[in-house]
C-alpha cells in the first residue's frame, strides 16, 4: 500500500509520508528501470547524485569526489637559488620552505610554511637542510618536525671545526635530515623548525638538498 500526499500551498508531493519537505519526497527505496547513457565528458564531470545528510539527493562535481580521495603528497624547499638567512632570538626558528614541487591536495601553505591536513590517515614526513660553509662551530645544531607546535621528531648534534692560522674547516656535515611517520586528524599541522643554539645560519636553497616531503600512507 503506498501512501501519496500533495501540499498544494507548496506544491510539494509525498510518497509515504504526510509531510514531504521538498518538491518530490521519497519515504523509501527509489527504483529507476531505465537510464539514458550521458556521453557528453562535460556534462557527466558534473552530474554525480550523491544523498545529503539531510536526505536530500544532491549533484556533486566528480573532480571533488576524487580530490576527496587522494591521499596527500607534496614536496617542496626553497624558492631561491642562493643562501636564505636565518636570525635566531632563542634556541629554534622556523624554516621557511615557500616552494611547492607538487601539493596533491592543496595543504602546504607558502606564506605560512605550515601544512595542515585535510584528511585523517598516517603520514610518513621527512625533512632536510644544508648549510653553507661558513657554519660555525655550534654544540647544538638540528633539524625538527612539529605536529601542532609540538615536537615529535628531531635529529641534532654538534657542529665541530678545526682551526688553523690560515683556515677554519668543518669536520661534521653540514647536512641535517630528519623521517618519522605520525597519525594525523583533519586539521592537525605539521611545522618545520631548526635548531641550534647559533645566532645566524644560512641554508643552501637548492631543493636538491634543502627540502621537505609529506606523503600519506593510508
């Protein structure tokens, strides 16, 4: 038995309800017996139904039910060629990656160097920076990675020189790297600082060796 009403006030139907809330409300299953195939590109980009929370049946762009889906994946460094210098009030700063290789999903933030997720997942994230022959001798001198402020991975150690009457030269790399896999909420962030207790330091910003990654594994 199927139970039909019409609100003629607002020209609204109801199948098995008394009190449909939209033109045409469907209390129960919908069967379509037969559908025309669209083989227009353009117009199928933009012809997905999907069921709103509220019940209603709504068209969704295809392109943002993919981005949806996309796991993240950006990769980035510096957008010079030279040296970028780094002033130091206290014992980190953070570093000012402003240049995208990719961004899959449009999550890494130029202006602020900071990323934030969009998704839920688990996250592998590595991060590295070199500097410049001109680096002193430091006890302190790393590399960290920041989950919402807060330090969950680092790498650091001294940076050591001998001296000589005619030269100062580096024995330990100027390199610092740093990898660690974290779980992230929708709107978590992920920051990158360094670390040492020197006043200035210049990092190399060729993205071949001063660059940061973040791919999400699942």
């Amino acid at each position: 038995m199927m139970l039909c009403s019409y609100a003629k006030s607002f020209s609204q139907i109801g199948i098995n309800t008394t009190a449909p809330t939209a033109a045409l409300d469907v209390n129960g299953d919908l069967r379509i017996r037969q559908i025309d195939e669209e083989t227009n590109i353009e117009i199928a980009a933009d012809s997905v139904l999907i069921v709103g929370r509220d019940g209603v049946v709504k068209r969704i762009s295809s392109q943002l039910i993919i981005n949806s889906v996309f796991k993240s994946a950006v990769k980035g460094g510096f957008s010079g060629t030279g040296g970028r210098s780094l002033s130091l009030t206290g014992t980190t700063v953070r570093i000012p990656y402003d240049f995208e290789d990719f961004d899959l999903n449009d999550e890494f933030d130029v202006a602020t160097n900071i990323f934030t997720s969009k998704q839920p997942g688990i996250f592998e994230i590595k991060a590295q920076v070199n500097s410049n022959n001109s680096l002193q001798t430091s006890l302190n001198y790393g590399i960290c990675i920041l989950k919402n402020g807060v330090v969950i991975a680092m790498e650091n150690y001294s940076n050591k020189s001998i001296s000589s009457l005619l030269s100062s030269v580096n024995i330990t790399p100027p390199v610092r790297s740093v990898t660690t896999l974290v779980q992230l909420d929708a709107g978590d962030t992920i920051s990158f600082r360094l670390f040492t207790d020197l006043s200035l330091v210049v990092l190399s910003e060729d993205t071949v060796d001063s660059f940061f990654s973040i791919v999400q594994l699942r």
